[in-house]
C-alpha cells in the first residue's frame, strides 16, 4: 500500500494528479486513508477541487474523526473564495465535535525552549518580536513577495487577514531566532500543524535576506530553507 502513496506522491510532485487518480482506481485492492491522503493533500498545493473533493469524501468514511482531512478540504474551498462551501464543512466539523488544533511552534534557544502560540501576544519579548516583523515585512516586500491572504480560511477584509498571517507562531518563532542568536547561526523550530503557504513563502525569504539555514519540522516534512529555496521544493 506505501508504495502506491509514493506513486501518488511523486505523481502529484509535478502536477500529474489525474494520473495520480488512475492509479488509485487501477489499484488492485481498496486504497487505505494514506493513499486518499497523499492524493488530497497534492490537491491542496495545486488547487484542484474536483479531486479533492473526491479524496475528501473517501477520507471522511475512512477516518471520519480526523479533523485534517475536513480542513484541507476547507482550505481548497477558501482559496477559491467558495466560502458557503468552507463553512459547509466547517459545520460538519462542529457537528462531529472536531476541532482545528491550534497552532503551536516551538525554538530551542540558549538551551531554553520557547513556545509560540499563533495569534497569541503573550511571550515577554512580544514587542521585539513585533518590531522586527515589521522591518522584515517591508525588506520582503521589497523583494516582490504578496501576502498569501488565501490561506487564511476567515471570510475577513484582506489587511485583517494580512494580520492574521503576521501572527502564525511559525513566524514568531522564526523572528524570535533571529532576535536572539548571532548572526548566521541556524535556527530549528517544530510545528505541531502543517506549515502555511504564506509562512513558507515567507520564511525562504528571510532565509535569503538574513543569510541563515532554518529548519521547520512540520506534520508533513522536514523543511530545510537556505538562500530562498526550501528542500521540499514548494511540495508538502
């Protein structure tokens, strides 16, 4: 079964995703929640909502409780601004009792670990924190990168989905490195969700801009950033 989701997998790698789904209907056997899986989540990166939706609907009778495979989903439907759709399977999230995980990354620094919750204000060097995202914002933008306001799934003006973005912990764990080590030393921070478009984006740039290697271990894959290129090349 593993390596029917590699096939899947490398297929989806390069935007081959309606061979990707031939395969899995040839499968001689029934495709197991790991290979629906490989296929919704390459849909995601290439927004491709009719797959999706077909992989989505597999994975909900495979495993109905994994409040994943409906935000995924949710998440091709916002992208697509399809908001009636998003809060359609948002409501069968809160009719199941499932909940989004909030996200939380985590940076060793100095043999402390510290940890940032997305959104939230409270780490003592907040306004370190705050004061430098707002210098790297305009070098990024200068570097011609956009908000990737897509990924943010609330139905909200752009500039408060701009804000929203600044505030996802990948970002203040990132910052909060940089504040505190020398320059060029690397940097590592976990993540106990999938990596954002936006924040990957982002990070590869800082990456560049500060001349740093960061490391980000997220639910997917190990992200290695050096000089604006990812070792996932933009597939996760």
């Amino acid at each position: 079964m593993e390596h029917y989701a590699c096939m899947v997998t490398l297929l989806s790698r390069v935007g081959k995703l309606e061979e990707a789904y031939s395969i899995i209907k040839e499968m001689p056997f029934e495709p197991d929640a790991c290979v629906w899986g490989a296929l919704l989540s390459s849909c995601r990166v290439h927004n491709n909502l009719s797959l999706g939706e077909i992989a989505a609907e597999k994975l909900f009778v495979l495993e109905p409780d994994n409040p994943g495979n409906y935000i995924l989903l949710s998440n091709i439907y916002a992208s697509k601004g399809m908001w009636d759709e998003e809060n359609r399977i948002r409501d069968m999230m809160k009719s199941k009792g499932l909940k989004k995980n909030p996200g939380y990354s985590w940076i060793e620094i100095g043999q402390r670990v510290h940890t940032l919750l997305s959104g939230d204000k409270s780490h003592p060097q907040m306004k370190e924190i705050l004061e430098k995202s707002e210098k790297l914002s305009i070098e990024i933008k200068k570097s011609g990168y956009l908000p990737m306001t897509k990924s943010v799934l609330q139905d909200v003006e752009e500039q408060d989905k701009e804000q929203i973005l600044c505030g996802h912990s990948e970002k203040l764990a990132v910052v909060l490195g940089l504040i505190n080590t020398s320059p060029g030393q690397p940097l590592q921070v976990i993540k106990n969700l999938r990596i954002c478009d936006d924040c990957h984006a982002v990070i590869k740039i800082i990456s560049r801009l500060e001349g740093r290697e960061i490391f980000v271990r997220d639910t997917n894959r190990f992200h290695h950033f050096k000089d604006g290129v990812c070792s996932c090349g933009d597939f996760w």
